[in-house]
C-alpha cells in the first residue's frame, strides 16, 4: 500500500514539475507553495489543540499538500505566448519600431525633396523619437497612470504612409489595447485564458479516481482563486462554501505570487510589504483574517 501510495505521489509531483517548467517565470511556484503550505499546517497543528477548525490532521495535511501539488496543473496547457508575455507589446515591439523607423524615414523624405521645411521635420523627428521613448517605457512599466493612457490615446493615433499611398494607423487595435493595460502585462482577453487554467485543472482531477482518503483535493485545488467576498473564480464562491484548506491555500498562493523573484510583470515584494498587502486583502474581505494573521505569526518567511 505505501508503494502504491509513493507511486501516485511521484506522478503528482513530476506532473507538477511539468506545470512549472514549461516556463521560466513559474519555476518554483508549486514547490515553494507546498513548502509554505506543509510549514504552515504543522505550525497550526502544534498551535491549536484536535477539535479545532485550524488543527491538521496528518490526512487533512496530505490532502492539502496534494492539493497545493495539483492547484496549477490546468496550466498545461495555456498558451506559452500568455504565460511567457514579459511586456504588455510582447513580441510585437520589433514590428512596431519597424513602423516607427519607416514615419521617420518618410517625413525626411518629405523634407529632402521640399515638401515640409527643416524645423517642420525637425520638430517632427523629435516628436517621433518622444514617443518611442513612451512607448518603451510603459511597455514595461508596472503600472502606468492615467494621464499616460491618456497619452497612449494620442500616441496610438499615429499614421504613416502605407501600400499604395494609403495612409495606415501605426498601431494596431491590439498594440493599443496592450498599451492600455493599467497593471501588469496582460489584455482582459488573455487574463481569462490564465484564469481558465483553474476549470481545466477541475477537469483533469475530475478525472482521478481519488479514494475516500483523498476526496477533498479536486474541490480544493480548483478552488485557490475563490475570494471570501464571492469575487474569486471559477465559481465565484461565497465564504460560507469556502472550506477552511482552501482559505489556507489561497493565502499560500497569494503570498507567493507576491513575493516571487521570476515574476515578468512584477517586482518581488519583500515578506513584510506582502503581508500588508494581505492584511489589506482581508480587511476588504477577500481573505480569512484569521489564517492571515497566523501565518504572520508562524514566522514563515519567504524561501
């Protein structure tokens, strides 16, 4: 029985491992969440007295270990060019500055052969050059304001001469909507294919034939985004649903997320500016204040 049992775990974490490796920017992800995860239910069973809603047993802490493994596994199969998208352009920066490089051409075209005069083109020029900078630099930033998508409006507006003589927009409908993104990296569209991952990962376990011992994790794993609020995903759960194992799991993985080095979109936070921003999570009512103090309590730090 236990090597039956180490079997299936081996499978978990290769599987796991898989997730993880297909990109650089999620490598250790699962492995760090299942090391806080285990820390901090032993922390919780030495705290807290059998009979408690926060004591793990040794089953509940296998199946929330397992589930932890598990949680990201729909990630298989989401698209590398969503997952792997360092900037909010992606891989379309070298075709835009094509694009750039081409209007500047043409407008010294214009002046060489007299149609605009040299301060005209000069002041073109500079214009041109401004606005690559702007682009550049929002294309990476982590977050931009609100007068910088005012000016991406203005920006994206840009046109040169086209096929035929035809004037053509710069920017495409695409460029802009990335250029648009208030925070982080990714389109509304392309965040719903990342949020997939957790109905995919559904599926797959719902495929598992998971023993008695093990019946919590499929429910547990897919449900890591569910927020206390009823704002979380898939299911958009209400606290009264959410079980106490994925309470423990979504701070894991939040806190995680926060902290993470190997992030494209994002600085890592130090463990103290994430456990603010957790407290501020719970104080909104996302997350369980309790589990969030307590493990500010464990001394769990980042790894």
């Amino acid at each position: 029985m236990e090597e039956i049992k180490e079997l299936f775990y081996s499978f978990v974490r290769i599987m796991s491992a898989a997730v993880d490796e297909r990109t650089p920017y999620n490598a250790s992800h699962t492995r760090q969440m299942a090391e806080y995860t285990r820390s901090f239910v032993r922390y919780l069973r030495e705290r807290f007295p059998e009979g408690s809603p926060y004591h793990m047993d040794e089953n509940r802490e296998e199946q929330l270990i397992m589930a932890t493994l598990l949680h990201d596994i729909g990630k298989i199969v989401t698209p590398l060019g969503v997952m792997n998208k360092q900037s909010r352009l992606g891989g379309r920066l070298p075709l835009l500055k094509q694009r750039f490089t081409v209007k500047k051409l043409q407008a010294k075209i214009a002046f060489l052969s007299g149609e605009v005069s040299e301060d005209a083109y000069a002041s073109e020029a500079a214009a041109l050059d401004g606005d690559w900078e702007f682009i550049e630099r929002i294309n990476t930033a982590e977050l931009i304001s609100d007068g910088d998508r005012e000016r991406v409006k203005s920006v994206t507006a840009r046109t040169y001469t086209g096929e035929n003589g035809v004037p053509a927009p710069l920017f495409e409908p695409y460029d802009i909507e990335c250029l648009s993104v208030a925070k982080g990296t990714l389109t509304d569209a392309e965040r719903e294919i990342m949020r997939e991952h957790v109905e995919i990962t559904g599926r797959f376990l719902d495929n598992i034939k998971f023993n008695k011992q093990y019946e919590n994790v499929p429910g547990w794993a897919k449900s890591h985004h569910e927020l206390l609020d009823g704002t979380g995903y898939p299911d958009r759960l209400p606290g009264s649903r959410i079980p106490t194992e994925v309470r423990i799991l979504t701070v894991m993985d939040v806190y995680d997320s926060l902290t993470a080095s190997d992030r494209p979109y994002k600085k890592a936070l130090t463990h103290e500016t994430a456990l603010r921003i957790l407290r501020s999570m719970a104080e909104e009512g996302k997350l369980d204040a309790e589990i969030v103090s307590l493990f500010s309590e464990s001394g769990i730090r980042v790894l």
